[in-house]
C-alpha cells in the first residue's frame, strides 16, 4: 500500500509528488500517457516570479519574454514592454519531464500508460482501479492527488470540483516563425470571442500560436494562424491544432476524506489568460503542506484536510474573484468598443501603466486601470473622441 497515489503527470502532479517523495512518503504517479509531457497543448510562458520561487530548471527555457503587442479587432496596436524579462517560455514537454525526473530521483514511482478509472474511497484506505497497456490494475493507498487536468471523469464521480461558469476552450499549434518579432496578442469576437489569440516567437520548437475562447476553438485558430501566414509573421506548414478544455476559475470542493485535488482539476489558473502553471504549483505546494499535516497526524478525514482548500484560495482567490470579473466585462464588449478602448488606452498613456503591472497578479491592477483611465474617458466621449478606424 503507497502512501499517495498521484493521478496525472503534469506539472502539478509531478510536482507534488517530488516533495511528498522528499519528504520520505511512498507515491505512485499514474499516467495514461507512455510518454511525460506529451502531447503538448500549452505554450509554456511562465513568470520570472514563477520560475525563482520554484527554483525551475532553467535547461527548458527557450525563451525570455520582455514585451507583447496588443492589437484590436480593426488593427490598432499598442506595446507593453519592460527593461528586464518578466516570463519565460519554457519547452513544455521537457518541462514536465524535468519534474518527473526530480520526482523519480527523489524516491517517487511511476506508472506510465496507466488510466486510473475508477476511485473507491474505504473507511481505511483509497483504491484506484486502472488500465495499464490493456491489462486491469488496483492500487491502494493512504492518500489520494488528483491531478487529471482538463479530464474530470474521476472528479465528477466523486462529486468534487465542480465547474464555476461557462467552459473555455483552447488550442495551439506549432508553427515555424517568419517576420514575427515578438508577441502578439490580439483580442476581439471575431478573432477569440470572449477569449484573445496569440502568436509566440520561441527558439527550438518554433512559434506558438494560440487561442482561448468561447466559442469551437479549432476553426477560429485556423483562421487566425492563416491570417498570418498571408501576412509573413509564420509558416504553418501544415502544423497540428490541438484543443482542449480550460477551466474557467476555481472548482470546488476541492478535497474529501483521502482526497485532494490540485492545478487546472482544481481551476486553480488564471483568470484572465488561463494561464495554470504557476497557479497549479501554488496549489500543489498547498496540498503537499495539507497531505503531510494529515498523515503525520493520521486524520485524512475531510474535515481535516480542509486547510487545503482555505489555503489555496487565501493565495488565489481574491486574483481570481477579480480576473472572473474582468473576463466578465470583456466577454459584453463588442469589437467597436474593444477598438474605442484601444484608441483610449494610447490616449491615456495606458500602455505605460500595463508595462508595471505585475505578470502573475495584474487582475486589480488592470481594474483600476480600466475604471480610472478608460471608462472615465468612455463616459465623456465626444464625437472626436472615436477610434480612426472600426468595425
Ligand atoms: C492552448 C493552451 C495554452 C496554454 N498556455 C499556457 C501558458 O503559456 N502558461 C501557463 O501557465 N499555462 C498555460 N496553459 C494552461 C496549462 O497548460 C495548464 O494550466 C497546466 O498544464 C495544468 O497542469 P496540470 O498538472 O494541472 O494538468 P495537465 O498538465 O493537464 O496534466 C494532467 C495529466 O493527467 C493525465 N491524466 C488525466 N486523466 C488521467 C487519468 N484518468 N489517469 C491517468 N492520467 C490522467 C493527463 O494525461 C496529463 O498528463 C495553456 C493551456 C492551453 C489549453
């Protein structure tokens, strides 16, 4: 019998089973995948902050992201930028691997080409039935890490995390980079309806281009990647789109007697971008205190590993609550008035401002932004005051 059964290789799952393995537990890691880290859907910029906190390795780094340009649905444009690099993109495979390897050399075991189906929770004891290459298995232990990601089969059985809004999509392909400078992210329904789009320089795997949306991401990332092409900025060469789900905010509960349930399984991401890998770790690092709390003490009784979720949220939450809110307001604007508030933003020497802002913890910062500097400006619009050209 293991101590932990982690389920799910990502970063989350590979993360805390590291530090539980550290700290002298027995953990099996199950993944249905045979290989960590594949296939890729993420386009892997995580923040400086991120990266120091976490003490990542940095052999994974591609590239260091100092600036983005912003552009609207009718092609204006703004930069952000800073001095120094705010995020990195990392190689998102080799990211993942990296853990895995750190988990295994710290005493972790895996179990590769493993679906855990089911979960049975006993009065002393969790059991995981699974497929391994076709063949059904049984684990067993103290403790149980859910850590599935977007595949909430084994969550929605237990009745944990449930979906806080609508679902959002998102979808990357990899493709080589032409005349693209830097990063582009652009924003309006007709691109990435209540969502953006963006496109990447890195070195080694090329471009990333992506979106997050409402609506089907696959047609819209089409569409997007060839406008492109046309313009010089990628060459597609016929690259994969791969989509998958993305939460849209916390799901909760996320934990029950033997339970925990950490990074996007959780929603534990951000609310603006989707962005879930530093968020996720938060997680993972709130769970692995609450788990070796409870064995230590031998309660793995929900009430007490209820800490966990208090914990997580303590960390994210409020970023979150305000980050749902903007999502909320982006997803009423139209493209005229995405346009009005980039004409606007320039006006008011917005793109200063959003060059301070903090890359993991922006949402109240931009808030105020918008609230102070646009809707301001809105209110009194004049006739002059409307973008040069619009929808
Ligand atoms: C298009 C796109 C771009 C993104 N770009 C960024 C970005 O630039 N920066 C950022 O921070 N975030 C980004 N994200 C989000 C990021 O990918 C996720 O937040 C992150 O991967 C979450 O990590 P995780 O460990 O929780 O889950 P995952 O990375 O999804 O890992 C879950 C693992 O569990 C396995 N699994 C699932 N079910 C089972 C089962 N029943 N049995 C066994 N194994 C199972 C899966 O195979 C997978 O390996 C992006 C997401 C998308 C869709």
């Amino acid at each position: 019998m293991y101590d932990v059964v982690v389920v799910g290789a990502g970063p989350t799952g590979c993360y805390a089973a590291r530090q539980l393995a550290r700290l002298g537990y027995e953990v099996l890691v199950l993944e249905e995948h045979t290989e960590i880290g594949e296939p890729v859907h993420c386009t892997g910029i995580i923040s400086m902050e991120a990266c120091e906190r976490f003490d990542l390795d940095p052999s994974c780094v591609e590239a260091h992201l100092s600036s983005a340009r912003f552009v609207s649905p009718s092609g204006q444009s703004f930069r952000v930028w800073s001095d120094d690099a705010r995020a990195v993109v990392v190689d998102r495979s080799r990211f993942d691997q990296i853990l895995a390897e750190q988990a295994l050399t710290s005493g972790a075991s895996f179990l590769l080409g493993t679906r855990a189906d089911d979960v049975q929770v006993e009065q002393d004891r969790i059991v995981v039935t699974g497929l391994c290459l076709g063949e059904a298995l049984s684990f067993r232990s103290s403790l149980l890490i859910i850590a599935t990601g977007a595949d909430d089969s084994i969550t929605e059985r237990l009745g944990l995390a449930q979906a806080s809004g609508p679902p959002i999509f998102g979808a990357q392909l990899f493709a080589e980079a032409g005349r693209l400078e830097e990063v582009e992210v652009h924003l309006g329904r007709t691109v990435a309806p209540g969502g953006f789009a963006w496109a990447v320089p890195a070195n080694g795997h090329g471009c990333r281009v992506g979106l997050v949306s409402h609506a089907p991401p696959h047609p819209l990332l089409s569409e997007f990647a060839t406008a492109l092409e046309q313009r010089g900025a990628i060459r597609r060469n016929g690259a994969r789109i791969r989509c998958r789900a993305v939460p849209c905010g916390p799901r909760t509960p996320s934990f029950a007697d033997r339970v925990l349930v950490v990074g996007d399984a959780a929603g534990q991401v951000k609310a603006t971008t989707s962005g879930g890998i530093y968020y996720g770790l938060l997680g993972a690092e709130a769970a692995v205190s609450a788990a070796h709390r409870a064995l230590c003490d031998g309660d793995l009784s929900g009430s007490a590993l209820a800490d966990y979720e208090e914990d997580w949220v303590r960390r994210i939450g409020a970023e979150q609550r305000t980050g749902r809110l903007l999502r909320r307001i982006h997803r009423a604007l139209s493209d005229r008035d995405i346009d009005m508030f980039f004409w606007l933003a320039r006006r008011a020497g917005v793109p200063g401002l959003l060059s301070r802002l903090q890359f993991d913890w922006h949402s109240s910062g931009l808030l105020t932004v918008l609230w102070r500097e646009l809707l301001g400006g809105l209110t009194s619009k004049s006739p002059g005051a409307r973008p040069a050209r619009q929808n």
